[in-house]
C-alpha cells in the first residue's frame, strides 16, 4: 500500500491516513502498543497520520507512539471528539511532524442529517465559529513552527466545504491581537 502511494504522489502527496471509526480497540494501553509497533514497521518518508473517533485512546501514551514513530495525530471536528485544541494538546501537535486536520461535522450533528440538511451544499447554512477559530490558531501557531498544515473541510461541517475554507483562510490570515 505504502510503495505505490509514493511511487504515485511522491511528495505531493500529504498524509497516509489511517482512520479508526468508533470501535473497541482493546483499551488505551493496549491500542497504543500496538498502534506503536503498526507504525514503526511502516516503510519510512511519507508522513503518517491517526484519525480517531474514541476519544478515551487519546492518552499520553497514544501521543508517545506517535511521537515515537513520527506519526501525527489528525485532528477531526467531529462530536464525537474533544475540540480541536484540546486534541492538539492532549497528542503533542508542538512536536508532530505536521498539522492535520479533517473538519467533518458541526456539534451535535450527524452525517446523515448534516447531508439531508445541507444539500445541495451550495452556502453556509450552520456556522461553526468557535472550530473555525481554534483551527486558525492551530494553523497559525504550525506555520510559526515551521510544521507543514493539512486541512480538509467536508460539506456536513457547516453546509459548504468551499466557502468554509474561504473563511477559514481569511481567519488565518487575520490579524490578532496582542
């Protein structure tokens, strides 16, 4: 899986993700352990990142396998997570190789009513300032850094993925104050 992705995108690329969908995955410790020894058997370059959707594995020692495999967390607005800077803190996002991101729904939402609701995705029907101002900071903070930022933005986060990424640049590229 991993050669052809390289040898297909090369460095343009971004991030392998692998995502875990809520599941049991056998606890914190043990997930973490075996997530370390996954991602460490990985053919090194590309840039690897963990999508989650439990948030009781988002432990110090997930944040170590990581660490310790070069790997970055990918932070997902998503309910069923903690927010977006919460996540950066609890996984180390200072020290990760990169910032990434998936802006998948709006508090309380589902796909299937987002998706009924939103269609045909076309405005921004339900905004979502609080996740778009903790991601600009969180991107803002990664380029000062000098970590590369990923952000993808889905249709069901607020009713356009489009104009929501038009505000959120402008939100990056905002002045800030002190």
């Amino acid at each position: 899986m991993v050669a052809p992705y390289v040898q297909g995108l090369g460095e343009k690329g971004g991030a392998l993700l692998f995502q875990f969908a809520p599941q049991d995955l056998g606890g914190p410790a043990r997930f973490a352990e075996e997530l370390g020894a996954f991602l460490t058997a990985l053919p090194r370059g590309p840039l690897y990142a963990v999508e989650l959707r439990n948030r009781e594995i988002l432990t110090p020692r997930y944040a170590a396998a990581l660490a310790a495999a070069g790997a970055a967390h990918c932070i997902n607005a998503h309910p069923r997570m903690p927010d977006v800077r919460t996540q950066a803190a609890l996984t180390g996002l200072a020290t990760a190789p990169a910032l990434v991101v998936r802006w998948l729904l709006g508090p309380g939402e589902t796909y299937e009513e987002a998706g009924r609701r939103f269609a045909p995705f076309d405005r921004l029907q339900e905004e979502d300032p609080t996740t778009r101002r903790g991601l600009a900071t969180l991107a803002r903070e990664s380029v000062a850094r000098h970590q590369p930022v990923l952000i993808t933005v889905n249709n069901n986060a607020e009713g356009s993925a489009p104009l929501s990424i038009v505000k959120l640049a402008a939100e990056i590229v905002r002045p800030t104050s002190g």
